[in-house]
C-alpha cells in the first residue's frame, strides 16, 4: 500500500456524516421591491442592460427579425443563428469548428432567461450551439422573452437550468475593458456590442432550423 493510498483511506474513515444544506432564504433587494410586474422587471433590466453599455430593443411589429437585422447591420455579410426563429445567413448546425465562427458579424441567440437588477441575460452551451458564438461575434443579439425576467441574482441561481446544464454564462453588456489610461474601450476581447430585442417565444420554424443542442 502506497502513502497516498493509505493516507486517502484514514481521511475516508474519519470523514464527518453528510448533512443536508441549509435552505437559503430570498434575499429581497432594491430591484426586486421596485419590479413587482413583468412590465417594471422589463424597464429595471433596460435600464441596467444600457448602464452596462448594452442596448434593449422591442420586437419589430409587422416584420421579421431577420428583416429588423438587416436593417440594423446593414453591413453585415455573415449572421449567425443559434435560434429557429432568424434564419440569418449560417446556421450554428453548420459549424464545426469554432474556428470557422471568426467572420461572424452578427451572432443571434435566445436567453433562456434575463436578470433585472443587471440587466444580465443567461446562456448556456444548448442556446448558444457552439460557445465561442458569443464571444468570436462582432455583435450579439439576444432575444429575451420579457415574461422570463426575474428580479435579481439571488432568484437567477434558483434556475433549474443551473443545474442542467454543463456550462452557462451571465452576459452583461459588451466586452469592455479601461486598463489603459482609464480610456473605456468596447469590444476589446469580444463582441463590440449586445442588442437584448424584447421578443416573446414564438413557434417559428424556418426550412432548415440553424439551432442545435450540445
């Protein structure tokens, strides 16, 4: 028996007995008391999105977002989606390698999920396809249905999905950094900005769906 062996069997032996963790109790804070509704969790979170440098839009009404895209970047060539509802230019199902996602101008994805008191929205490996999408991108869309905001971080980490899934990221506005000089540069190690558009679900299937799970 070698002494890492014989050390790791008396730390077995004396290992203290199980105990269940202590429930955590709902931590109330400013931006859960000021967003009681879905419509005052929505403004809290813009607000909070745009202090981070991030921008909320609403759902284009009468259009596609497809359309709204090519409006919004009209010099985008290629749009990359994660989400059955925009088409864009290359489906996330297509790439293999996340090497190929290095001329993406516009990544598109849908947040299972938003933060109001951050303004935070949370992805994880199943909406974003392949996880450089989020981060190789010149810009990031996000759809966020408003119904699935909740008030701070406290009820954020109560999320099933926390425990479902293999890696998950809280993104709050673009990359940003103000090292040098104290100067705030955007988009120096990832994506130049982030656009949250207010969409609700909805059961759009193009031809050729460009989402795909991990």
């Amino acid at each position: 028996m070698t002494s890492r062996t014989l050390i790791l069997a008396r730390v077995r032996r004396h290992e203290p007995p199980a105990t269940a963790l202590p429930p955590l109790p709902a931590f109330a804070t400013a931006s859960s008391a000021a967003a009681p509704t879905a419509e005052a969790r929505l403004a809290t979170f813009g607000a909070a999105l745009e202090r981070m440098g991030g921008a909320l839009a609403e759902a284009p009404a009468g259009a596609s977002i497809d359309a709204w895209l090519a409006a919004t970047f009209p010099d985008a060539r290629v749009v990359c989606s994660a989400t059955p509802e925009v088409l864009g230019t290359r489906a996330i199902a297509s790439v293999r390698d996340p090497r190929e996602l290095a001329d993406v101008d516009v990544a598109v994805v849908r947040a299972v999920f938003g933060v109001a008191e951050t303004g935070s929205v949370w992805l994880s490996e199943a909406e974003l396809g392949l996880n450089a999408l989020g981060f190789l991108a010149q810009h990031l869309v996000v759809l966020l249905d408003p119904r699935r905001i909740v008030a701070n971080l406290h009820d954020a980490y109560r999320h099933p999905r926390f425990m479902e899934a293999r890696y998950a990221v809280l993104m709050t506005g673009p990359s940003a950094t103000a090292d040098i000089e104290g100067i705030l540069v955007r988009g120096a190690q990832g994506i130049r900005s982030l656009t949250v558009v207010a969409a609700r679900e909805a059961a759009v299937h193009p031809t050729t769906p460009p989402g795909r799970t991990a």
